[in-house]
C-alpha cells in the first residue's frame, strides 16, 4: 500500500531559480504566445457561438455561422492551426 502525500509526516519542497539562454527565452515566450493565441481564439468562438444562439430568428446566415462554429469546435487544433499556418511551427511544443 504506498503513501499519499497527506499522509507523510513531512513535507518537503524544493525552490530551484533558472536562468534560461536567450534562445531558451525565445522558445517560451514563443510558445507562451501560441497558448494564449489559442486560448483567445477558442474562447472569441465560444462567445460567439453563445451570441448567435441567442438570435429568435432562424435566419440562415446565423445558422450556417452556428453549424460552421460548431464543427470548428469539435476539432479545434486542426481549424485553428489550419486558418494560422504559422502554429504549425516544428518550435511550438504541444505541451
């Protein structure tokens, strides 16, 4: 039976400080970039989507906007990165 964490009695932690090379800084900041870009983007469709939802009128232009905005949603990596060539970058880390 092994320990949780809760149940030692000691906890111990480490504080490390890096210091990254400047191309390491390059490479964070370019991935901290794409994250947020993506967060942006998935959340502007959802607001988006949520908008539409609330038009009474079937008018089809929303609902072509709706349906396309839901299929976007379902696979968000590929529609996102489809439209944005450049998040296919070999840098950007997925993780």
């Amino acid at each position: 039976m092994s320990k949780t964490m809760a149940k030692l009695p000691y906890h111990y932690g480490v504080k490390v400080r890096v210091f990254p090379s400047t191309e390491q800084k390059r490479l964070i900041k370019h991935n901290s970039d794409a994250c947020r870009f993506i967060y942006n983007e998935m959340n502007g469709m959802n607001r988006e989507l949520f908008m539409l939802k609330q038009v009474k009128l079937p008018i089809a232009v929303v609902q072509t906007r709706i349906e396309t905005l839901k299929q976007r949603l379902k696979k968000p990596s590929t529609g996102i990165s489809n439209i944005h060539g450049w998040l296919n970058d070999p840098d950007l880390d997925s993780l």
